[in-house]
C-alpha cells in the first residue's frame, strides 16, 4: 500500500472480528447471541451499534472495550466507536440457531 492509500475495510471482516467477542458470563459470541444491530464504515473508522443482553450487565465496559480493541485490529482501521443501544431490547429469539444448540435450548 502507498502512502494516503487506505486500505478497503470489509463488513465481512468486521464481523469476523466481533465474533472473537464474548459476553464472559456466556460462551457464545456476541454476533450469534444477536447483539450486534449494525455497523458503520466511513474511510478507516468504524462504528458498532449493539445491545447487552441485560441494561444491568456489570460486564458492559469490558465487553465494549473488547469489542473496540477488536476492530482496531483490523488492518486499515484507524479508530472504533462502540454504541450501546436498548431498543429494540435483547430477546434470547435473536440468537442464531448455532448459539441456542450451543447453550443447550430448542431451536
């Protein structure tokens, strides 16, 4: 890459890069648990709309934290926003298939 040649950031590569993050109370990633409601690139930043899966997660920090040292990561990311949102709330129906087998329930 040449200088002021920014490299192409992918969605793809975003959510592979949120899937590497875990809610520490539940082993499943964040993207299959449904608490990621979108995402935003513009040149080399990158913003995450997601939810908790409580208002009242003590683990909220940490995981947006994670979350935002995760997409830094990436190559050609120069910086990442993390967006709490409550609304819509977080329902255990918006969790993939793979995560309700992964943590036992009916599919």
């Amino acid at each position: 890459m040449t200088e002021g040649q920014a490299a192409t950031i992918t969605e793809e590569q975003i959510y592979n890069a949120l899937r590497e993050c875990y809610d520490p109370e539940i082993p499943v990633d964040i993207v299959n648990l449904g608490l990621v409601y979108g995402v935003t690139i513009v040149d080399n930043w990158v913003g995450v709309k997601m939810t908790l899966t409580s208002p009242g997660c003590p683990a909220s920090s940490m995981i947006s934290e994670d979350v935002k040292q995760r997409l830094k990561s990436i190559p050609g990311v120069g910086d990442a926003d993390v967006r709490i949102v409550w609304q819509p709330e977080w329902k255990p129906t918006m969790m993939t298939d793979e995560a309700r087998k992964k943590l036992g329930m009916a599919g």
